[in-house]
C-alpha cells in the first residue's frame, strides 16, 4: 500500500538523520515528508543533504512556526489521495521507527487507525518524570470517559491512518494542536465509525534538543476535551428529550 510517512520538525538537527535513516532502514518503499517550521539549527540542510542519496525524501519549509497540528494537517490534506496510508512520528527519537513495520502491517490487515500505544500491555516509557507520567496517564483517562472513546492512549503520536478514513471525517474542522491534535482526531475517527487498533510500543524521552511540551498544550487539550464532552452530553440530552416527546 502506498505510504507516506510525516516528520513534523523544529530544531532537531540532533535527531533529525537518525530517525531518517532508520525509517528509510525500517520501511524503504514508503515515501517521508519532513514538515519544517523555520528551525535555523541546520535541520534542514540534514534533511536536504540526506535527502539528495534518497529520492522517497522530501522537504516542505514552512516560513514560521505553525505547530504539529497544522503540519499534519495541511500534509494529510494536500497528499491523502495519493497515498492510501498516512504516518505519524515525531522527529525526537521518542518513538524507535523499527517498530513501523508492525503499525503498517496492522493497517493493511483492515485496522482504519492503528495507535503506537505506551498504555496497553507489552507498552512502555522510559525515561519519564513520575509527574509528567501522571499527567499522561490522567489526560488518557479524562479523554476517555468524557468522550467515550474507550482508547488506552489518545494522545500517543505514533500513529498510522488509512487516507479513506481521513477523507471520511475531514480535516477542515479540526483546530487543534499538540495533545489536543491527537485527541480531537481520535475523537473524529471513533465519530466515523473506524477500526481502531492500539500496537504496544516504547515510547522513550527525547535524548537531546528541548521538549516542545508547553503548558498552552496541556490546557488546550483539556479545554478542548471538555468543550466536546458537554457538547456530546447535551445532544444527547436533547436527543432523549425528542425521544420521549414523540
């Protein structure tokens, strides 16, 4: 099935030619886009040089920095009908592209989304504060029971969906970013009726460059989780109400 993997970037000159190099190791018939929001470290020229040996790699500059969400977003819209599966990793060396393979094979088994999970068995992060896992682990579970989404890990960003599903719900309304990216397109492919298949993965702290994590992130997830659950809860609600009236 024709892929296309997505590399959201911004300043990770550090980790940048590994994760290339072990992605095109781990699935050399899948094509890489590597979205850059204007890092001045040298990441693109790694990106530009690597890409020169390897012609499945390619590169967007884009002039500012406009986020994962956006990224992914405007990739996916732009390349959906070209290719029938969409990937997403981050730059950081967080998730190991080794394990891309098994994600890939789920989707061409049927799964419509296949989530690189930390929080099912045989699924683990290494290298994580208490405190940071505590917030992950939380922000899964609210984002669970207020969107009834019964998925161990919505914010995990390892990920692969089908172009079809994505076509199915759009993307013209998803507005979020980080975390809140994730959840709201978890969110919309559980709306759509997709299979959804979660393929245990370690998921490892970045060893070098800084951590794009931002409270802004967090509250913007959370808000945004909120505002869709009372929403759902008072259709729901209007819904009965309909029901009993008729």
């Amino acid at each position: 099935m024709r892929t296309l993997v997505v590399v959201p970037t911004y300043f990770e000159v550090e980790s940048i030619g590994e994760l290339l190099s072990r992605l095109i190791a781990a699935v050399p018939s899948a094509d890489v886009i590597v979205v850059d929001d204007g890092s001045t470290d040298g990441t693109c020229d790694v990106v530009s040089e690597l890409a020169a040996d390897h012609p499945q790699v390619a590169l967007r500059r884009r002039s500012h920095k406009g986020g994962l969400g956006s990224a992914y977003r405007d990739t996916f819209s732009a390349t959906f009908s070209d290719y029938d599966l969409l990937v997403e990793i981050d730059a950081d060396l967080s998730h190991e592209p080794e394990a891309l393979p098994e994600l890939l094979s789920a989707a061409q088994a049927g799964a419509d989304v296949v989530i690189g999970s930390r929080y099912v068995p045989g699924g683990q992060i290494i290298g994580w504060s208490k405190s940071r896992l505590r917030l992950s682990r939380w922000g899964n579970r609210y984002a669970s029971l207020a969107l009834g989404l019964a998925i161990n890990d919505a914010t995990a960003g390892f990920r692969v969906y089908r172009s079809s599903i994505i076509e199915q719900f759009g993307l013209a309304d998803i507005k979020s970013d980080g975390y809140g990216f994730q959840v709201e397109m978890t969110y919309q492919a559980v709306r759509a009726g997709a299979r959804i298949v979660e393929v245990p993965i370690t998921f490892r702290e970045r060893a070098s460059g800084e951590s794009k994590m931002s409270r802004r992130i967090v509250i913007e997830a959370f808000l945004f989780t909120t505002i869709w659950g009372v929403r759902d809860l008072l259709l729901r609600q209007r819904a009965r109400r309909m029901y009993r009236t008729q």
